[in-house]
C-alpha cells in the first residue's frame, strides 16, 4: 500500500512538473516573439529600395556662346550657347572654371560632347564631358585633391544690409549682403526675421567663412559666410 501511494504521488509530482514547463515554454515563446520584429512583407512608403538610373546618352553640340552663368555663390558653373537657332544652358563642374571660362567666351564657336538632364525643379540643360575650341580641348575630370584639406574660418563681423539674395525662382531669400559679405541663411530663417532684415538695417552675426577652392571663377569677388548667429534690434537668434 505505502509504494502504491508513493508511486501515485511520484506521478502527480512529474504531471505538476510538466504543466509548469509547458507554462514556462509558453510564456517564453509570447516574450521572445513580442521582443521580435517581424518584417513587413511589402517596403513601408518613402524605404524603397532608389532603381537604376537610366543610361544618358551622349550626344555632341556645337554653337556660339551667348553668355555665362553662375551659381548661388556667384561661381561660374555653366553658360547659354545658341544652338541651330535654339538657347542651350551648358553646365560644368565649378572646379573646371578657371579652364572654361578662357576657352569659352562670348562669341566662341564650340563644340561640346555631353549629355542631357533635367533637374528636380524642371530645368533643362547640358552636361559637358569634354569641351573643344580653337583646337583645345578641356575633359570633365574630378578636382585634383589638395595637399591640405581647406579650412572654414570661424567670423564675428557687423555691418549694414546693402541688398538680398533670392532664389532662382525668385520667391524667397537666401542671403544677405552685408557691405562685402554674402551671409547665407537657410530661406525660413528670412520668413521669421523678414521685417527686420531689409536694407539699410545694422545687424552683427558669427559664422564659417567659405574657403577659396582651386580652379574655381567667381563673377563677383566677396566674401561667403555661412551664419551660425545674427543679432538685430537688439536680439540674437541662434541659426
């Protein structure tokens, strides 16, 4: 009788064990898949995955040059060339002014191998791949790397505001000309100050002074300061 209830109770011992095991197995299961992501099966809007770009061919252009064109920092980075009776907006990296601009001037008949693209705003141009006048030709090659990396400088200046820069659109401000110093802000900073930054208004600011970079041609020789703080009518505003 004392083995058969011992055995009994050996039995229920091992079945309380194995319901508290499969509990355990459980509640670990529910833990592990809650702590796991699962991935969705289709990319979630805005993650997926840039395609290819599509080939460009290259073609070849020839005309006479019209006039050349700069960039926000008034670096020459293109020019217009009148093209079988059309204007054609010609682009070239900035590194490669120095090169162009004395090979391509106003009057010269060139010839220019390239490729056609559009930008996000809908501009149309042409891009250069090599460019050829007078029996010289000018490759689009990468910047030669510089023995030392250019250095921004840190400024505190002050000054009057003489003009505004806007974009190409002409729809909102992007900087400020102080005397002779284009100080560049980003376009909502001018929609919250706008009332006070207007010419002929004294204003003080700090910021990073754009280094000179090789082989590049501005229209107008100024200095570039990246803002980091303006003040004006007696308030500082951190940019």
């Amino acid at each position: 009788m004392y083995n058969l209830k011992f055995n009994k109770m050996n039995n229920n011992v091992l079945d309380q064990g194995k319901k508290i095991a499969a509990a355990v197995f459980l509640m670990t299961a529910v833990v592990v898949n809650a702590q796991t992501p699962v991935p969705p099966k289709d990319p979630r809007p805005g993650m997926e995955k840039p395609g290819p770009q599509a080939l460009k061919e290259i073609t070849t252009i020839s005309g006479t040059v019209s006039k050349l064109k700069t960039n926000d920092d008034f670096v020459y980075d293109g020019f217009y060339l009148n093209s079988n009776g059309g204007s054609v907006l010609v682009k070239f990296p900035p590194h490669l002014g120095s090169q162009i601009t004395a090979l391509a001037k106003q009057g010269s008949q060139i010839s220019i191998k390239g490729f056609e693209d559009v930008a996000p705003n809908g501009e149309k141009s042409f891009h250069i791949n090599s460019i050829t006048a007078n029996g010289k030709t000018v490759e689009d090659t990468p910047p030669a790397a510089p023995q030392a990396p250019p250095q921004e400088v840190s400024v505190s200046e002050s000054g009057t505001i003489t003009d505004l820069q806007k974009n190409k659109e002409g729809d909102a401000v992007v900087g400020i000309f102080v005397d002779n110093t284009l100080l560049k802000m980003p376009p909502h900073i001018y929609q919250q100050l706008g009332q006070s930054l207007v010419k002929g208004t004294k204003i003080s600011f700090t910021g990073f002074k754009k280094p000179d970079n090789s082989g590049e041609v501005a229209e107008r020789k100024f200095d570039i300061v990246r803002a980091k703080t303006i003040s004006v009518n007696g308030k500082e505003y951190s940019l």
